[in-house]
C-alpha cells in the first residue's frame, strides 16, 4: 500500500511563497532561540526518559566518564582516572576545583549521594535500567570513591559515560526531584537561569566551566521554547525569532536545504521505530497472544516504503529490537519480507478470516504511525487509533494497558544492546512479552565480563525474539537539523544536540 503524502509539503512552499528572507539569527546579543517540539515537564534527567531531557541533561550536568561522540573513545570527565577493583568494583579517582553552578563544591560526597539514591527503585527513577545495576557508592576519601555493582555488568563505563549524571548532594537533599526540575543546578556547561515546565527553558554559558572533554560553551545564551506543530516552527524560523529546529520531517527538510538562508544537516540517530505487541496478554485477551497474528503483523508493514517514502535520509530497515551499532546487537535473525498476502492467509489461520478491530496507540510522528495503521487496515486489522502524549503512553505501557503501539526507543545514546533489548524484554514494567527463555539469556548477556560469550547469548534472545514476532522492529531514524547560515553545528550520530559544540559564523 502506497505511503500518503500530507500536507507538509504545501506548507513549506506557501511560507517559502510568503516570506522573502528571514532575519538574521540573534548574534548579536548571543541568544541561540531553540524550538523542541515535545513538552518536558520535569528537567531533572532522572525523572524523565525524553531525548529533549537528554539534551538538557548533557548541557547541565556531567558524568564521571565522557566518550566522545565520534570517536567513541571513554575519556575521564568528572573523574580523572578510574580501575577495576574486582568484578564489582570501580574506583574512580575525582577532578578537583570543579563547582556546581550555585558554588557548590564537587567532590566524593557528591558522587555518593547521587549513586545511593538513584539506585534505590523506590526513588522512583524513570528508567530504571539505567541505574538499577549499581548498589552503592563509598567514599574512601574526598576525592575517590568505589561504585559496588549488584553483579557483574560490563556495559557500566557505557552507562556511566551517559544517563548518570552526578548532583550536587546538599542542593538535591533539600529540593529533590521536583525542586531539581524548577531549578537545576549541575557542573555541565550550561547553566540553567530559567524553566516555565513543558513550556520554556533558558540556557546561559558557565563561565567558570572546568577543563572538560566536553569542551567550553561558545554560545552565551540558549532560549529553548516547546512548539509542538513543526509548520509553527518554520514560520517563525523564517520570521527570524527562531534559529534552530530539529527533528525536521523530511518532506520539509528537503524543501528548507533548497534555500541558501538555512543549513539542512542530516545525520542517523540509534533511535528505533517498532510496533509493540501484547504478546503477553497484559492488556486482557488480544489476538497478539497468537504467534500467527504477530507474523502477519510482521508481514503486513511495508518497512522499506515507509523508509524510502517518509523516514529518507540515513534510515534504514531493521528487524531487530536494538540499534545495530551498538554493542551485541546481531543482525542475523529471522525477517519479514513485506507479504500483505501471507499475513492475510495467518490471520485465517489464526481464527481472524475477517481481521479483527484493536486499540492502537501512538505518541509521536503522527504520518508514520497512519501509514503503520494503513498497511495493517489492509489486511483486516482495523485500528482504533489513539495519539496520545508519551509521558500518557509510558504510563499506560508500564500499567499493561496497550494492546498495541507504534514506539520508539533512543537508548540514551547508549552503544550497547542491553541499554535498549534489555530494557523491553527482561520481565520489567515496559515488558509485554515476559518470555522466560529470553530473560535467561539476557541475563548471562547482560552480566558476562567475556565478550564473545555476550554476543552469543545476545545472538540467542534476538533470534527468539525474531522467530516469536513478539515487535515489528521496522527502521532506524535519522534527523534532520534545521539552522540558519548564522550558526555552525556539526551533529553527531547519537541524536544529542549538543549546544556547548555551536558557535556563531
């Protein structure tokens, strides 16, 4: 079934039509004004799962370790040094001199608190994947300390070079999460002079920014203002009062890079966009409890349509429920070629002649996810479509109340399979499979220090995974940045938006 255009198209050439030249960007006063098009409303990176908290979180905080984007080499960022113990074990030897953005000095005591209260479940971190390997943390004096894992977790450097930033253990002890959200105070290289939740968010340069791998801030100020519609968006970016947006459809993107007052950079992403199948009966009796319905799902979607169509750029399809870069994620598993045919003939089998009518949800790329529900209405799945917000979505997944769903996953930015397979099929909240098998394996997956024995049992849970049809992986995304000639950015392959590597031309 043939992908529709929308209307997207004929937006960008009227306002291309109505607007002669767009106002230069805001160099002059060292305002960098930025749209995101999803509401945050809680800033503090462990109590959102957002990929705009994602880059505030690196703009605002550190991390003990820091890998550098393109190089993916780990380079001590908080932390000058660090060393194995033992297989739990890692002791990390901390930067002095460094302060926190309300003078605040860093040390130990910092890295302590942060690391016992995020591992604690009932803290109630949003992802817990990302925290619920470490134990504890212990102070062996003011500039070292140990990290205790629960057990043997290779990927923690990955992790530690990512979602765990470190607090300020005096502020965050009397604000918590919701005071850390109004008023964030990290080390990063921005620090944060304004916050409206969900609404708006301004940005100003650290001045007194250490020697960081991260490199000093060029850009003084960051105005970051949420704007849902992209063609809102356009709009003002050709009005001037914007001078960056992201996360640009391609059809507009396209139309944009014809235009020499804008820069169009596109770059992949590790995000993944696949259909998640209550393959567990979470939601109550559902025909995805049915291997045969999960393969005609499979063979209903015309993945590489919809990545030539909609998606363009460096997407590509994937099979998989991980992103192939990173670490064990395999791509030698079992496919499915778009077959609408073949998928009809498994729901008959399956007891579904006539398809059947099922809730579906949504919570970004609205054109995506109506092309999704096309190939399924064609045949016989109808949908109930619902579009929801995602931190709505989340929590109805986490309560098993999602039939089935268009998703995506961005891992962090994580380079490693158990930062994204992990996370959706080890019998947590977001888990709609709970296939014992798969949990055994990525259980060795997950704590062997050999490499090779990793991949193997990788290799095993993905290939179950496949063979089962418990999703429909169907692409990696790609994004398109969208700025004017004012500004230089290079974007990394890890769908950060990294303000501290923008400067004015």
């Amino acid at each position: 079934m043939p992908v529709k255009k929308t209307t997207s198209t004929l937006a960008v050439a009227a306002l291309m039509a109505s607007v002669a030249m767009p106002a230069l960007a805001d160099k002059a006063s060292g305002t960098l004004n930025v749209a995101f098009t999803k509401e945050l409303e809680n800033v503090d990176s462990y109590f959102n799962s957002a990929r705009e908290g994602v880059v505030l979180q690196r703009a605002i905080w550190d991390g003990l370790i820091y890998r550098d984007p393109e190089t993916n080499e780990y380079v001590g960022n908080l932390a000058t040094s660090w060393e194995w113990i033992d297989d739990t074990t890692l002791e990390f030897k901390l930067r002095e001199g460094v302060t926190f953005h309300n003078g605040e000095a860093f040390n130990a005591d910092d890295v302590v608190y942060t690391v016992d209260y995020v591992a604690k479940e009932e803290n109630g971190v949003k992802t817990q994947r990302n925290v619920n390997w470490m134990k504890s943390a212990e102070k062996i004096d003011d500039y070292t300390v140990r990290i205790h894992l629960k057990e043997k977790f290779p990927a923690a450097i990955e992790f530690l070079s990512g979602p765990v930033s470190i607090y300020p253990n005096e502020y965050y002890a009397e604000v918590g999460p919701s005071g850390m959200g109004l008023k964030p105070v990290g080390t990063g290289p921005y620090k944060v002079t304004e916050v409206v939740p969900g609404q708006h968010f301004v940005l100003e340069a650290n001045e007194t920014y250490y020697d960081s791998p991260k490199g000093q801030p060029e850009i003084a100020k960051v105005d970051i203002r949420t704007i849902p519609d992209v063609n809102t968006q356009m709009a003002e970016l050709f009005s001037g009062s914007l001078d960056l947006i992201w996360q640009v459809p391609a059809d507009q993107a396209n139309k944009l890079a014809q235009m020499d007052q804008f820069t169009v950079a596109n770059e992949s992403t590790m995000r993944v966009g696949y259909l998640q199948m209550d393959a567990a009966g979470r939601s109550g009796e559902n025909p995805f409890t049915n291997k045969l319905v999960r393969e005609a799902v499979n063979y209903a979607i015309n993945r590489q349509e919809l990545v030539d169509a909609l998606l363009q750029g460096k997407s590509k399809v994937v099979y998989t429920p991980c992103f192939p870069s990173q670490f064990g994620c395999v791509q030698d598993v079992t496919e499915y070629e778009y077959d609408p045919e073949k998928a009809k003939a498994l729901l008959a089998e399956a007891g579904y002649p006539d398809g059947f009518t099922i809730d579906f949800y949504a919570y970004r790329d609205r054109q995506y996810a109506e092309a999704i529900t096309s190939y399924l209405n064609a045949v016989g799945i109808k949908t109930n479509f619902n579009m929801l917000q995602y931190s709505a979505l989340r929590e109805l997944n986490m309560k098993g109340e999602v039939p089935l769903a268009f998703q995506t996953w961005g891992s962090y930015s994580i380079n490693d399979a158990s930062a994204m397979v992990s996370q959706f099929f080890k019998h947590g909240s977001l888990d709609t499979t709970r296939d014992d098998q798969v949990l055994e394996w990525l259980d060795v997956a997950d704590s062997s220090t050999n490499p090779d024995e990793r991949i193997e049992y990788y290799t095993k849970a993905l290939q179950r995974i496949a063979d089962e049809a418990f999703w429909a992986p169907m692409f990696t995304y790609n994004t398109n940045y969208v700025f004017t000639t004012e500004v230089a950015y290079t974007p990394t392959p890890d769908e950060v938006l990294r303000f501290v590597d923008m400067s004015w031309n």
